[in-house]
C-alpha cells in the first residue's frame, strides 16, 4: 500500500491577492504583499500626530513626553521586524529606536514629575534633530511627503553648501 505524502498547506492570509486574469494565451495579475513602502509610509504618518516631536517644549510635561515617546519606540520596533538587518531603512530605524532609548534613560530622573517641559528641553532637541535627519531619509528614500509640523524638525542642506547630517559612531549632528 502507498503512504501518501502530507501536503504543506498555505495559510489563505498568506497568498497573494489575485486581481485579474488575462487572455489568449495566459496571465494573471495579483496585488503584492505590503511593501517596504508602504510601512514607511504609515510610520511617517503615526509620528506625524506625535505632538512631542515638533510642539513648543513648553508644552511638554516629562511624563506625557515619555509616554509618547514609549509608544513610538514600540511602533518602530514593530516595523522594524519587516527589514532585514542589513537594510539601510533597518539602519535608519534602528537609529530611530536608540534615541528613544537614550531619551528615556537620559530623562529617567524627572519622567515622574508634573513640571513643564524644565529638565527635558536639551534631552528633546537631541531626540528631534535625530528624528530629524532619518525622517528625512526616509521621506526621500521611498518619496513620501510630510505633513508641515514635522517638517519643522528635518534640517536643510545650506546655501552655501554645507551638508547636514547624523554621526552614528559619535551620536552628534555634524555640518560638513
């Protein structure tokens, strides 16, 4: 008697989306799955709302500022799963995801307190102009436009030909 082999099923959420069928002699057409796009372009939209990135540091309150912050470390952490390591966006997120955490551990020792933005506002300045530059990148590296607010905290190349940018071995923005 033959033993039938065990078939490796395939998940339905799994399979490309198939959109059309062609003729005369054969085709198909079928919807990829999720690019790296479109990823990008959901998390540059998620940080367009996150007010801790452009607001006036006035308004922020440590803990509100940490909390915000918190949730957007998880979102880039999240995407960050699509990417392989080596990918230069990974590397980008990844930049992302360390000034979070260097925010959080820099400003551990006023997160609790109901004080305006006191104590936060140079911790802030380093995490925006970080956030800066690699939403920059990404905005030009997948062409995605941004929202006026956020624009605020990308830095532009000089006129005089100077370039702006992120030392990742020093952790510093350097002009060049």
């Amino acid at each position: 008697m033959l033993k039938s082999k065990r078939q490796k099923k395939i998940k339905f959420d799994k399979l490309p989306k198939i959109t059309g069928i062609s003729t005369p002699l054969f085709g198909i057409s079928w919807e990829p799955p999720e690019s790296k796009r479109t990823k990008i372009h959901g998390l540059i939209r998620f940080l367009e709302d996150k007010r801790v990135l452009y607001n006036p540091y006035r308004m922020e309150v440590p803990i509100w500022a940490s909390e915000s912050i918190i949730q957007i470390r998880n979102e880039i952490t999240t995407i960050l799963k699509n990417f392989d390591k080596k990918d230069e966006t990974a590397e980008i997120l990844s930049t992302m995801r360390s000034a979070c955490r260097k925010y959080l551990d820099s400003t551990y020792h006023i997160q609790n307190k109901k004080q305006q933005w006191f104590g936060i506002e140079s911790y802030l300045s380093d995490l925006r102009s970080v956030f800066g530059l690699c939403i920059g990148k990404l905005a030009i590296m997948y062409g995605i436009d941004i929202e006026e607010q956020l624009k605020d905290i990308i830095p532009v190349v000089e006129d005089d030909g100077r370039r702006i940018d992120f030392d990742k071995e020093k952790g510093k923005i350097i002009i060049s």
